[in-house]
C-alpha cells in the first residue's frame, strides 16, 4: 500500500475517527492496529520478519534493563573509583553479549530479505532446480527502515539513553509505525514513545496543517518527481553514444531535483498524516540545495540516517577500545595529523556503510567512499579554509555563498550520476562525454524534447519548480509558509489551497504504464 | 575547570564560545571530527573517560552542556 493511494487514504480516514474517538490512553492501541493491518494489506501477508525483529528486540531491552539494575546495585557496595570501573566492565561486557547477538541476529535477517529472498529464486529460476522455498517468502515492508531503528534502540538502551520498554507492543509500534515504516524518517524510540504516550486531543488547525503538508508533499511527488523521471530514465535508458553531454547534464541535474522532490515528497506525507494524529516526525530535510559545502550538505540531507550513523558507526568506533587504540597510537606518533587518523577511519566506515545501505552496486560502493574521501578531506583541511581565503582576499559575502553552492552541486552531481548510472561503465561513458560531447545546444533544440517530455511538460515542471524555490527560499529565511498562507484573507488562502490540490490533480503523472506511487527510496 | 574547559573549545572551536542556541551540532557550529578532538583533549585534561553513550547532540548542544557533562562524569 503506498501513501498515495484510495486503499491508503481510507486507511488514514478509518483511524484519524477512531483515534479521537478511544478513550486517550488507548490511542496507541489504534495507531499498533492501523500500522499491522498496513503492513498485512502492503505485503497481502503476515509481518513475520517485522515480528521477529519486535520480540528479538524487546527481550533483548528486558535483558539490558534487568542487567543495568543489578549493576547500579553492585555499585553501592563498591568503596573505590578502581572496584567500581571493574564492576562496570563485567556488566558491560554482559551487556554487548547480548547486544552483539541481536544486531547480528537482525542485520542477518535483514541480509536474508535482501540478498537470499532476492538472489536464490532467480538462480534456481535459472538453472531450474531448487525446491523454490524462498520463492514464498514475503519480503517485510521496510525491513532496511526498521532494522536500524531497532538496533538504535538497542544501543540506546544499554547506553541509558532511553528508558527500557516493558511492553513488547510499544516496540512493535515504535518499529512498525504505519506513516514512516516504508521510508523514514528514523526515530528514536525516546522520543517516539513520548508521542505515542501522550493525550492527544483533536485539533482542527493540526489537521489542517497535516493535510497541507500531505497535499504538499503529494505536488512535489506527482507533479515534479514524477514528471522528471520520466525524461530521466528515457536519457539513462539510451545508448549513451546517441545522446549529447549536454541532454546527459540536464537529465543529471534534473535526476537531483527528483530524488529531493520524491523523498522529500515523501516524508512531508508520513509528516502530515502524523500530524493529523499530534504526533510528530523528526525533521528530515532542510532545503539541501542551499548548503555551502558537502558537510552542511549531508546535514540537511536525509538528517536522520545521518544522524544514525554518526551516533551508532562514527562515535561507536572512534571511542571504542579499538578505536581509542589507534586513536593513541597514531597520535603519538605524528601527533597533530595523528589525532585525526580515527575520526577519518570512523568517516571512511560510516560512508562504506552508508553506500552499501543504499544499493548492493559497484556504482553506491564507490558513492560511499566518494563521500568519504571527500567529506574527510574537508574535515581535515577545515582549519586551512580561513588562511587560504584570506590570502586569496575572499571576503564573506552573498557572490562567495553562492560560488559555494554551485560547488556543491557540482560535487553531488558527479555522484549522483555515478548511482542513476545502470553500471561504471556506463558512468564512465556519460563522463566521457560531459567532457568531449558536451554540445550545450542541443538543450534548446528539439531534440530535448524527444525524451518523454514536451514543451508544455517543460514548462509545468518549471512553473512547479518555481513554486517549490519560493516556498524554500521562504523557509530559509526563517518562514513557516502554512502560517503565512493560514494569515492572507480567505480568497487568497483558498486560491493558494485549492490551486495545489488541483496542480496535483490535474498535472500528477497518473495511471499509464508508469508507475506513479512507487517511491525512489523504498528501493534503499 | 570552566575555564580550562572553554580554553579546550576555545582550541578547536571558537564559535561555540559565543554559540547561544541548543544544538550545535545540528546548526553546524561543531562538527563531528571537532567533538572527537574535544573530548579527547577533555579526557586527558581531567583524567576522565567519556563514553561514546555521553557523546550525544544533547551533551554537546552548547558549552554549558559540555561543562555539565564534564562536572558529572568528574564526580562519578
């Protein structure tokens, strides 16, 4: 079932009555039913991955608990500060028994959906043996999603950072919620079982903000996401010879705009619908395309799978004992430059993961390191920036911010047609030909228009493009648009209102061949 | 201790010294390598150990965080 779809918006009619209805602490009673049945309706089948994952990680937070209890009364009887690091390390070392054991556990479930469920029935398809179990098993609907969420829980509990939960569905929910299991955003559970626990009351300007962003969500789905893939998977499905650089750049360049748009699209859809029901989503992006380097760059971008990585890969590692290890040991040795050798290690590590986490090709592996090198590269040079630039008397200024921009668009997009390239060597091709065939014309030709789009399509989509710059340009600057609107005179509110439902309703690429709902990320 | 706590950001990051918001990482004001480097610097100056569990967004949202984080784990 996708967000955008009747099934779905029934679904989300059914519980916002319900919900509002129950008496205020059965709420999550209603939100645990309404995200099962999603998940039975989307996978026309029972959830057993996402049940495993639930029961492996709720007995491992009991066990977690029950341990960090008997430590804390161990600790009293400790005299000195040396009886108690050693008590600590006995119950730590308890602790990431267990711990270990269930992500393991977790992440080889998550290996076993994606990689054998996928993998095996085509080879047996292939070769025609095998006894075609795997062909029955029903791939959990956001099993990539709800695996880290669930492991960041696991951390978080043995690190006290949450509290333990004892109610094995409080977990489910937490993993399970119906709005953001598919793609996101990732939450922690500190926070979702806040919301989840909370009274909610109706109230009607949250639901009208809710639907806004819902419908607004939709508009950069269906009208510009949509539209531009179409054009982009016609450029990238050529053969790459019979195309200008220049078709090939603005495909790129258009191909950027479409992954923001439909992930984005996406999360302020889980958003709004968690609106509607008070409940609300961490942030996920913020405008991206305004960063001045690939470090802010990746702050505004999918915020919390950064943020994932940053706390359970990158700070894991560097104060593990084998990264304090290193850490010493190259510090001591070349000292300034030393110190920076396990925070690149843990930079390198969270890019590897990060590339791998988004496709199993050769093209995301060396995304990732991409990334890496460069992100590290940056980090390092970092203190040199404010010396470089005075001596090349560059001042702060509006010119300079927008020079740093464009760098980095420039450095995502070679990345991202690295990963909409359908292998290196078509990557490799299409570079090749930005440089010698670049042939910049033929974007004013009508060749251009030879690609699935035609003019009047340009022109939409350029006419939506303008309206999603204004609403971030606003937002930038400190703005909260649905507030702003919320304040014009009732003509103007309804005229913006209406005009967005009927953009969506009348230009959304519906129905045909192409697949309208399925969203880009859910692939991830 | 306050002071030699805000000698060490002041090393690595001036801009937290006049940061005034609650979260400086999200803002950008400290980026990962830097907090690995402060509290690096911090565990050798007051002989602590700072476990990855304190190295969160919240302990590091301004310096009067940090300077708390430092004050608790001392008197561990």
């Amino acid at each position: 079932m996708q967000l955008i779809s009747y099934s779905f918006v029934i679904l989300w009619g059914f519980v916002f009555a319900l919900y509002y209805l129950v008496p205020k602490k059965g709420q999550w009673y209603v939100l645990l039913g309404a995200s099962l049945l999603f998940n039975c309706i989307g996978l026309r089948g029972f959830p057993l991955g996402l049940l495993l994952t639930g029961i492996t990680t709720y007995g491992c937070g009991m066990y977690l608990g029950k341990k960090l209890d008997q430590e804390k009364e161990a600790l009293k009887q400790c005299t000195d500060r040396e009886e108690k690091k050693a008590v600590k390390a006995v119950f730590q070392k308890k602790r990431k028994k267990v711990q270990t054991l269930t992500i393991v556990f977790n992440l080889g479930l998550l290996l076993f959906y994606k990689y054998a469920v996928v993998a095996v029935p085509l080879v047996e398809r292939a070769t025609g043996s095998g006894a075609g179990f795997l062909e029955r098993v029903i791939m959990p609907l956001g099993i990539s999603f709800y695996t880290l969420t669930a492991i960041g829980y696991i951390v978080d509990a043995g690190r006290e950072n949450c509290a333990v939960e004892t109610d094995l569905l409080k977990i489910l929910l937490f993993l399970a919620y119906f709005p953001s299991v598919t793609q996101g955003p990732f939450t922690r559970f500190k926070q979702m079982k806040e919301e989840f626990e909370k009274a909610h009351v109706f109230q009607y300007d949250r639901m009208l903000r809710g639907i806004q962003r819902f419908v607004w969500g939709a508009f950069k789905k269906l009208v510009i996401a949509d539209r531009i893939g179409i054009f982009v998977d016609r450029v990238y499905s050529v053969d790459v010879a019979s195309v200008p650089g220049g078709i090939f750049a603005c495909a790129t360049v258009l191909y950027m705009l479409q992954l923001y748009a439909d992930f984005s699209g996406y999360i302020d859809m889980a958003a709004g619908v968690s609106e509607t029901l008070d409940i609300t989503l961490p942030d996920n992006f913020r405008r991206p395309y305004f960063a001045r380097s690939v470090a802010e760059f990746w702050r505004r971008w999918h915020i919390t799978l950064g943020n994932w990585f940053k706390d359970y890969v990158m700070f894991s590692f560097v104060m593990s004992g084998t990264g304090r290890k290193i850490g010493k040991a190259c510090k001591n040795k070349w000292n300034g430059l030393g110190r920076q050798v396990a925070p690149v290690i843990g930079t390198m590590l969270v890019w590897f993961f990060t590339g791998l986490w988004h496709g199993r090709t050769v093209n995301y592996m060396l995304w990732g390191l991409y990334y890496g090198v460069i992100m590290s590269v940056s980090l390092l040079l970092e203190p040199k920036y404010a010396v470089w630039k005075e001596k090349l008397s560059i001042k702060d200024g509006k010119l300079w911010s927008l020079f740093c921009m464009v760098r980095t668009w420039g450095i995502v997009f070679l990345a991202d047609v690295l990963i909409r390239s359908g292998s290196l060597a078509q990557a490799g091709e299409i570079f090749t030909s930005l440089v010698t065939r670049l042939h910049i014309g033929s974007l004013l030709s009508a060749e251009i228009t030879s690609y699935g789009l035609g003019k009047y399509d340009f022109l939409l989509l350029l006419m939506a493009l303008l309206i999603w710059l204004v609403v971030s340009v606003s937002e930038e600057r400190g703005l909260d648009v649905r507030a702003v609107i919320a304040g014009k005179p009732m003509v103007v509110r309804w005229i913006c209102y209406y005009g967005i439902v009927l953009l969506v309703l009348v230009t959304g690429i519906y129905g045909g061949s192409y697949d309208t709902a399925a969203f880009m990320y859910q692939s991830f | 201790m306050e002071e030699k706590i805000l000698e060490i950001l002041e090393e690595h990051c001036e801009e937290a010294l006049e940061y005034e918001g609650d979260n400086m990482m999200e803002d950008g004001v400290i980026d990962s390598f830097t907090v690995i480097n402060v509290v690096s610097d911090l565990e050798e100056e007051f002989d602590i150990e700072i476990d990855a569990k304190y190295v969160v967004a919240e302990n590091f949202r301004n310096k009067e965080a940090i300077i708390a984080l430092v004050q608790k784990l001392m008197e561990e």
